[in-house]
C-alpha cells in the first residue's frame, strides 16, 4: 500500500503527537492543574481522532480505487489519486475524474467522487444511491482511459461494460451490481453530453 502524504497526513501526526504530550505532562504532573491535563488530553485526543479517521477514509479508497484501476485496465502499475479537499478546492474543470496523458497510469479522482465511493463501501450496499452509481462509473470510466482508450464515447461505453464488475469488486451483490449498471446505462448516459455518447 502507496501512503499518500498531504497537508492532513501532517496534521494527523501534529495532533497525535500533540495529545501524547498532553498525556506524558499529566501523568507526570507537570499539566498547570489536574483538570487542565485532562482537558487538554481528551481535546486533542478528540481532534487526533477526527483527523485520523478523515485520514484513514482517504488512504482506503484511494486503495480501493488503485486496485480497481489495476483490473480494469490491466496495468500492474497503474494507480488511483483522490484529490484532497484542499486542492480540490481549486479544480474548476467539473470533471468528476480525469486522466492526464503526460501521467497515463494515474488517474484522478475528485474529492466529492472519492467521497461517494467511501459512502458505498461503508454502506449496506442493497441501495445505491445516484452519486454512488456515478462514482463507481467515474472509477471505471478513468481506469478504462489508464488502459490505453482516449476517445471519451469509446471509453464511456467499454465503462458500462465494466460498471458491474466494478461494483462486485467493492462489495455488491451481483443484483445489486447488475442493478447499479442498469441505473447508470438508463437514467445517467443519456445525460451525458454528446462527446460521451454514440459509441455503444
């Protein structure tokens, strides 16, 4: 597994830190007053916590998502990018995900689509929900451009064929799969803007 080190890695690993201290300087009474100590234990043990698991969701999907990228592309090497929100944030494309030729074995996923992906493999998976379809789509979308395909309609269209598998990979029942692939052939493809459609 590929650690991917940002801003909230950091973070995570200040405030770990930062709430060991507070709990060495209580126990050796070195804290201004009992009370004090322990409110500074549990405040940044409470914050460690929250960035660790906002961590922890990042580091398993992009995981998740690599090892879908791998099989559907048939790249050993290929690898998924969740973008942080931090940088997300700057991204004014509106692609849900993407694939830079200059980095033809990486592709990239937004925040909000890694998000959705989270959401799915947390859930029950018996209920998709649209922005769960569409992210498991986006996935196999980007992962059918990192095997070589550039034609946006081609790539649409081999990704449905995908959509399936896609969704068994991260846990669906095959009805739930057959289901997720059939919500997003039916109601979200026909929205799709032309370039995306004619090719099936």
């Amino acid at each position: 597994m590929r650690l991917d080190v940002g801003v909230l890695t950091v973070v995570t690993v200040l405030l770990v830190l930062l709430a060991t201290r507070a709990g060495v300087r209580l126990v050796r009474g070195r804290a201004s007053s009992w009370g004090v100590g322990v409110v500074a234990v549990v405040w940044w043990t409470v914050l460690a916590a929250a960035a660790g698991l906002a961590e922890a969701e990042h580091q398993v999907t992009q995981q998740l998502a690599t090892s879908v990228t791998v099989m559907v592309s048939g790249r050993p090497g290929a690898v998924a990018r969740c973008a942080r929100r931090t940088t997300d944030m700057l991204d004014v494309s509106g692609n849900a995900g993407s694939v830079s030729w200059d980095t033809p074995d990486v592709a990239r996923l937004r925040a909000d689509t890694c998000a959705a992906l989270w959401s799915w493999v947390m859930s029950d998976k018996t209920h998709p929900t649209t922005d769960q379809v569409v992210a498991l789509h986006v996935l196999a979308h980007e992962a059918v451009h990192v095997g070589g395909e550039r034609a946006e309609a081609t790539t649409e269209c081999v990704a449905m064929g995908w959509d399936a598998t896609v969704a068994r990979a991260l846990g669906a029942s095959d009805a739930v799969a057959e289901q997720i692939a059939t919500a997003y052939r039916e109601q979200v493809y026909p929205t799709m803007p032309d370039e995306y459609r004619g090719a099936c």
